[in-house]
C-alpha cells in the first residue's frame, strides 16, 4: 500500500509507504544457497509481509473519519454479492491463470470452474468478504495474530514459502 494524502486542516501533503518486509527466515544466505540469481515473479517465494492491512489502520487512525467497519463494508458486499468483471481485467486475468495454476488453491480461489471471470461476468469471493468482515470486527489484529494469520502462514510452510505466522504477528 502506498498512498499520498493532502491533510486540510494542516496544509500538508503526506506520503505513507506500507509495503511489506520480507519473511525473517529469507536471508540472502537462504536466498544465495538456493542458487537463485532473481526473485521469481510468482509463488510463494517473492511474498513479503502483507502491509496493506496495518496501512488501512494507520492511515485510518490519523485521517479517518467514519468507523473502520463501515469503510469497510462495500468491499465486504461486493466480494459477498459479487460485481461484474470488467473488461480489461477478464482480459489479463484470463492470461495469468494457466501461469498461476500451478500453486495449491489458486484456481479454486481464483477461477469460476477452472477459468477466469469473463467480461460482464458476475464475480464472488466469499473467502475475501470473511476476511474483511474479521478484519472490520477485530481490526488488525484479527489479520496480523489471528486465524487469518496462522491460515497464511500454514499456506507457505506447506507450500515452501518463507512467511510464517510469526512474521505476521511481529
């Protein structure tokens, strides 16, 4: 998460940087004896710490205005309810899936009977709308210490990931 935000009652512009610290166990000594010479664009190596979730706080804390819950709650409705799939994004989501495939989960997560969403298509993701509706009800903890956050970590530990549920909780 990145993100510019003009403050009115101060006059000032501020930058926040909410990108994600990688896993404590993916040094470059892990790294090196891997013999890779690049990070792979995909899978469960190049994942770092998920910052998007703590940005929401932070940023929220210092500008926001309505409760977290309610900021929260048409991107709950939409995942639950579902929304059609615009064009462009039935376009390149078409392209990545025989790409990502190949990772444990990705097309029951991410495919509508083994394909992407085409355009107009009505696209629901009730796993996402869950997740949100723990983050709204228990904030960030619920995603940094919670269930949300042991799923993800047992994710990468069975699917030869670095990022564990510690990384998260720290």
């Amino acid at each position: 998460l990145f993100a510019i935000v003009w403050d009115p009652k101060t006059s000032k512009l501020y930058g926040y940087n909410g990108s994600g610290r990688s896993p404590k166990s993916l040094t470059l000594a892990e790294f090196q004896r891997r013999g890779l010479k690049d990070i792979p664009p995909t899978g469960p190596l190049p994942v770092s710490v998920p910052g998007a979730v703590d940005g929401w706080f932070a940023l929220h804390e210092r500008f926001g205005r309505k409760p977290m819950a309610q900021n929260l709650a048409p991107a709950i409705r939409y995942a639950r309810e579902g929304h059609p799939v615009a064009e462009t994004i039935a376009y390149y989501w078409d392209r990545s899936v025989p790409r990502l495939s190949q990772y444990p989960g990705f097309k029951e997560q991410f495919t509508i009977d083994g394909h992407a969403p085409r355009k107009g298509e009505l696209w629901k993701n009730p796993n996402l709308a869950n997740t949100l509706q723990q983050i709204a009800d228990g904030g960030r903890d619920a995603f940094y210490k919670g269930d949300i956050a042991r799923t993800i970590g047992a994710y990468f530990k069975a699917n030869g990931g670095y990022l564990s549920y510690e990384d998260l909780a720290s």
